[in-house]
C-alpha cells in the first residue's frame, strides 16, 4: 500500500504496476476504512509483505501496530521513501 500526502494520476500508475496493493491519500474522509478494505483484501494472499514509509515515527508505529493485528509476518517500517522504484 502507498500512502501519499497528494494526488497524482502518474505516480499512481507506476505504483500500482510495480504490484503495489493500493494508493491512497492521507487526510482523505474514511482514510482508516480505505485502509482496512485494502489490508482484508491484501489478507487473501498471506505471502504479501507490507513496507510503511511515512515521515512521521509516530505514524508509522500506529501503522505497523495495526498491521500486525491482521497477522502479516513480515512488516518493515522506514522513515523515507528514497525510491519506489527499487519496488520488486
């Protein structure tokens, strides 16, 4: 899942084919039950690993708490997104 602070139509595409499961905005109405409503559909696939990249420590901890509820194995959490196109 990519979660942006701004809309753009370009770098959605290009994340989406890189196999990302969504791409949301930050600040939007219902942010959290977009969010679950990607996670549950992400759940299907339990090999699916989740990176939380957002600037903020905080954030990112209420993310990967939330998460780790849903039972994925495998989160990772960094401070920066240098480039989503090392996405693999």
């Amino acid at each position: 899942m990519f979660l942006t602070t701004s809309y753009d139509e370009k770098l959605r595409e290009e994340i989406l084919e890189k196999g990302v499961i969504d791409y949301l905005v930050k600040g939007i109405p219902n942010i959290t039950d977009h969010i679950i409503y990607a996670v549950s559909r992400a759940l299907r696939n339990r090999k699916t690993k989740i990176l939380i990249v957002d600037d903020s420590q905080s954030d990112r901890l209420l993310m990967k708490k939330n998460f780790k509820k849903y039972a994925f194995s495998s989160i990772r959490d960094i401070a920066r997104f240098r480039s989503f196109r090392n996405i693999k």
